[in-house]
C-alpha cells in the first residue's frame, strides 16, 4: 500500500516572526552560528558538504530508501531553476556544519520547505526550529505567500515542529489539464 505523505502549509502573511525569535537567540548565545550555502560559497567542496550533511540527516527519514549518489544530488537538488543557494540555511557549531534548512522558490507562486535536518547530536535544542524560521524569512523576502512542505506520517518530529511554527493540512494538488 502507498503511504499517505503529511501534506502541509504555513501562510506566510500570518507567521509570527516575534513568536519565535527566542529560539535564534538560544541557538545564538549557545554559539550556534546560522548562514547560509550563499554566504559561505556554493563551491563544489561545500556542494559535497552539504551532500554529506543532508546524506545523514535523510537516514533517519521513515522509508526514506538508499540516497542519491553525489552525482544525482547535484542533478536533482541543486542544478535546477528553483535552487538559489541563499534558500539553504545551515548551522555550524564550532565551524561544523550540523544542520540545513533548504526552501525553493517555485514559478506556481509558493514557496517549498524541501528539506530541514539535523545531526541528531545537536536535536532537542530548537536548533531545527530557528533554522526553519529563517528558512521562512527566506520565503517572504521573495514575496510568496505560501510555504508548503510534506512528510512521511511516520516522521513525528518533523511534523510537530512545523505545525509549532503553525503549519496546517494541505490537500494535494491537482495537476491542471
């Protein structure tokens, strides 16, 4: 049987930023530094970084099954017209890289939350919920008023940190004809 993702979305207009500032200064002041693929370079050593972080943080996705190679990864997930390397958020702690938060902007008016993940030594800190915040500011600065997402329904961490920042039920859409 085919599972059911969790489909959801988050009005853009309606996010309370302020809400949620709390969490980037935690993060902050426990010396989580937040940038983005933009500012650090979208070189081929740092496309292989990210390769390597999302790789890690992807296996513990239900059913996620074996992940790109680094090849199809470029192919599928940064050499396309909705990556902008300012839409990937990424923690550091120390330097490391430990967490992404990747948003596309796409042609139908939306943004989408493709990926949001972290090393699971550094999870339980909100780290993934600040990084998902400037993701959303990311969003908004290019005028979509819509952010959407989706889930394996097993994946109950995911889900309930969006639906913290206010994420509801999205119906699937239908392709036009």
């Amino acid at each position: 049987m085919a599972v059911k993702w969790v489909r959801l979305k988050l009005d853009l207009d309606a996010f309370d930023d302020a809400r949620f500032e709390p969490y980037l200064q935690r993060c902050r002041q426990a010396g989580i530094e937040f940038t983005t693929m933009a500012a650090v370079g979208d070189t081929v050593e740092h496309r292989r970084a990210l390769y390597d972080l999302n790789k890690t943080c992807s296996a513990d996705i239900p059913e996620r099954g074996e992940f790109y190679t680094f090849d199809e990864y470029v192919a599928q997930r940064i050499e396309t017209p909705t990556y902008d390397p300012e839409g990937v958020v990424l923690a550091l702690d120390g330097g490391s890289w430990v967490g992404m938060a990747t948003t596309s902007i796409h042609p139908e008016g939306h943004a989408f939350s493709e990926m949001t993940g972290l090393l699971a030594g550094h999870r339980g800190r909100g780290i993934s919920l600040a990084m998902k915040v400037l993701a959303i500011g990311f969003a908004r600065s290019h005028g979509v008023h819509l952010l959407r997402t989706f889930h394996h329904p097993d994946n109950a961490a995911a889900i309930g940190m969006n639906r913290r920042l206010g994420f509801v039920d999205d119906e699937p859409r239908v392709a036009a004809t």
